[in-house]
C-alpha cells in the first residue's frame, strides 16, 4: 500500500521524537511523506495532554481534517499519541469520524493499521499498555544535522498535576549499546548533536539495568547516566544534550563528566515548577527550593558558561500571593536563561485535580503576564553582556521566511539569527560573532 501522509505534533520532544519515527517508518514501507496537509491521502495528529488547551488544539485540527474527507473521499484521518492513551474508546466518540486511533506504546503498528483501514476496517483503536518493542521506531529522517534519541520511557514520579504517567506508563530505561548503536547510526549519516530524551531523564537506568553485568553500577562510582553521556560523546558526534533534567540527578559525578567532556554542552532545562517550598511539596516533586539550588550551584561550578532553563506553573491548587511572590524571587536568584510558564490545568485522575482549582483564571493570567515579564527582563540582562562574543553555532541551515539569514543554536541552547556568507553548510560549526540580542534569541555576524 501507499500514499502520501502528513503529521502534525503537538506537544513535547518525545512527541517529535514518535512523529519522526513514525514517518521514518511508513516511508520504510512505501509510503511518501509531505508538509503540505492539503494534498495527503493520510493525516495523522499526534496529540497531547499535558493541559487541557493542548488536547483542545488536537481536537480542532481532527475535527477540520475530517470535515475535509466531505471533499476527498478516500481520505484517512488518525489520531496518535498521549490522548489516544489517555481517552482510551472515549476517543472515538469524542472525535467523530476517525479512522484510527494509537496510543504512544502502539505506533509500530501504524503501517498495518492503516493498510487495514484502507481494506476496509475501521474505525482501530488500540491504546494498549504494552510497547510494541523492536527496531521499528528507531528510525529518523535524514537531512538534519540534529536529532532526539529516546533513553527512557514513561514516568514513575507522579507529580500531583501531572497525566504523563498515565499516558507515558512505567519507566523504563532503553538499554546503553541499542542507544549507543543508534547514535553511531546518525553519525553516519551526518548527524552533529544530538538530545537524549527521558521525561524525568536522570533515572536513567535506576529502575532496570542498562549496562552488562560490572560495567556500571547504579550505586557505585559511575551512576548510568554520567556514564551513558560520556559513552555517546565518544561516538564521533559534535555535541550531545539530555532533557528534561531533575535535581535529584544533579549529583557530582553528573556535574563532573559534564565539566570534563567537551560534547556535552552546558546547559540543562531542569522544571522548578514552584519557588515555594508548600506548594512543591503539594505537587510531591521530591525537593525543596534548597536542594534545587544546590543542584543548580553543582552544574554552574562545574561549568562557568552554564545555562538553565526551565518550567513553571502558575495558579496551583492554593497557591497564594505569598507562594507566588516567593516563586518571582527565586527565579531572579536563579537566572534562568528561560522559563516557560504555564497556567495550572487539571487533568483528570490526576491527584491534584480531586483539590479545588482556587485560583481564578484572571489571577492565572496576571501570574503568567508577570513571570513572562519578569523573564524578559532577566533574558535582556543575561544576553546584552553576550554582544560582542564569538558563540559556537551549529548552522541549521536557513530561516523558513529569508533565505540567506540562518539560524542555529549555542551549546547553552540559545538560537542564534546570522547571515550565511554562501560558504557555510547545514551541520557545520560556525562562530558567530553577537551584535544583537533579545530577550529569547541572539543575533550575529559569521567570524572567517
Ligand atoms: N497544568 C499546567 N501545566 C502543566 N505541566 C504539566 N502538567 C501540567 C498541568 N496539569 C507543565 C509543567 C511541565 C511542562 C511540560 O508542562 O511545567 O514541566
Ligand atoms: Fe504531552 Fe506529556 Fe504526552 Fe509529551 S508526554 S505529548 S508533554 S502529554
């Protein structure tokens, strides 16, 4: 079978991670993929469900690409991904006139699951709990000089707001040598840096071995994630990044391989979610704004150009005035290099969303308006100093809208506007030096 599909994500780097995979995939098997969503035979969403805007969004692109099949008989639509497994058949009836439905574990069927759908059947829905293992979803896309790479699945942290351990399921950490054998792959292909995926990645390897018998113990001196780092940045790749951090991983083997080895760049997103120490304790996020700078003072010593950034929520089952004041002054402590910040929403089965969801929206805005602000003005103060610098940028090649003016990223994650002189490639590491700064993003001139 064949035709031509396009994907739309929403949602993390996990979902972008499942989206390629998935199109890697089907490619695999003849079919051919597209950007333009008008001209597919096959359009599939991959949904989210961190809040409840996200699952909002989701619904109204199916809704449109199923009200276009009135124009295209013949055409499928599917959804894939965290509402899938969260919905479960409720899908179906929520989103009338899918074709199917695939929860994040099951993607490795999605060629024979459309084929079936063109024979016939439908609408499929599978939202099973068990991963559908083997080399299917390890695949990418070629062309670009950056990649994701998953290292563990699922989260057993159960913060008190959050749906990812239902959806995401048990953690379970890949083993080292299938991550460094896909690694070596991307090398082969031109890959340049890429970003070790986990929602809660410094457990890796705590739940289930990951390294042979001896070669690293989870209690001993190398704990499995320093040592997975230093073992891809010895593939051949140019830069390697690991998101999304937790303070308790922050441990001084983790700072001193990130200090020691040049490809692993030094930055890490790591979610605070709250500078108040009740309302983090309400979210049972395992530590208190003590410990979180002190993992943040490990990772800054290590590395003097060290940069952070990170997530926060506003309006939490009772947070106060007070609770939010203390947040505002943690972040300016802590100079994050730039926070997202989201308006608190409950999610069903959740433990947070039995506790009544007190704080007004308008409140929720106003919050959100300030931290924005606030990290507006800190991005100013942390990048003007930059003007001036040369910054090592892996060139990504060009800008959607001006075809000479390139983007890439800093090792500390910063994007970086430049023009191409016409001697650049993608995938090459260029210094830039920076003559402009915004709150969010550098601007700068390539250095011969
Ligand atoms: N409401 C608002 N924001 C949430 N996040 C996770 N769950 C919720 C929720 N129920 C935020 C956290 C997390 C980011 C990916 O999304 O800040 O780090
Ligand atoms: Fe959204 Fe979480 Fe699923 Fe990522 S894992 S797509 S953030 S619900």
């Amino acid at each position: 079978m064949s035709g031509l599909v396009h994907i739309r994500t929403y949602g993390c780097q996990m979902n972008v991670r499942d989206s390629e995979a998935a199109a890697a995939l089907l490619e695999s098997r003849g079919y051919r993929l597209t950007d333009v969503e008008s001209e597919a035979d096959i359009l599939i969403v991959n949904t989210c469900s961190i809040r409840g805007k996200a699952e909002d969004k989701a619904r109204g692109k199916l809704a449109l690409m199923i009200f276009s099949k009135q124009e295209r008989p013949g055409r499928i639509v599917g959804a894939i991904g965290c509402m899938v497994q969260r919905m479960g058949r409720e899908v179906l009836k929520s989103v009338k006139g899918l074709d199917f439905a695939l929860g994040p574990h099951r993607l490795a069927r999605l060629p024979q699951v459309i084929e079936a759908v063109q024979a016939g059947e439908g609408p499929i829905l599978d939202a099973g709990e068990v991963r559908e293992e083997g080399p299917a979803m390890d695949g990418h896309l070629p062309g670009s000089p950056i990649a994701f790479v998953n290292i563990l699945y699922g989260c057993d942290r159960r913060c008190a707001y959050c749906i990812v351990p239902d959806v995401r399921g048990r953690e379970w950490s890949r083993p080292a040598f299938d991550v460094l054998e896909e690694v070596r792959r991307l090398v082969g292909a031109g890959v340049r840096e890429v970003t070790l995926l986990g929602q809660s990645v410094m457990s890796y390897g705590r739940k289930n071995p990951v390294w042979p018998e001896g070669e690293c113990s989870s209690s001993g001196f190398l704990e499995p994630l320093p040592r997975l780092l230093e073992s891809v940045a010895k593939t051949g790749i140019a830069r390697v990044r690991f998101t999304s951090g937790h303070p308790s991983g922050c441990s001084d083997e983790l700072a001193r391989i990130m200090g020691l080895t040049s490809e692993i760049c030094e930055h890490l997103h790591m979610p605070v979610q709250s500078g108040s120490d009740r309302i983090l304790e309400r979210m049972r996020r395992g530590y208190g704004v003590e410990a979180y700078r002190q993992a943040a003072a490990r990772l800054r010593t290590a590395m003097p150009d060290f940069a952070l950034t990170t997530d926060v929520i506003v309006g939490f089952p009772g947070e106060t005035d007070a609770d939010f004041e203390s947040t505002r002054a943690f972040m300016d402590e802590m100079r994050f290099d730039n926070a997202f910040i989201f308006k608190y929403s409950p999610r069903s089965g959740t433990p947070a969303a039995a506790w009544p969801d007190d704080v007004p929206v308008a409140e929720k805005v106003r919050r959100n308006k300030i931290l924005l602000e606030d990290q507006d003005r800190r991005g100013m103060e942390i990048h003007g100093p930059l003007i001036g610098r040369e910054l090592e940028v892996l060139a990504e090649g060009a800008s959607l809208r001006n075809g000479s003016r390139w983007c890439g990223r800093t090792r500390t994650n910063k994007i970086v506007f430049f023009v191409n002189p016409g001697s650049l490639g993608v995938g090459d590491l260029a210094r830039i030096r920076i003559t402009k700064v915004l709150p969010q993003t550098l601007y700068g001139d390539w250095v011969a």
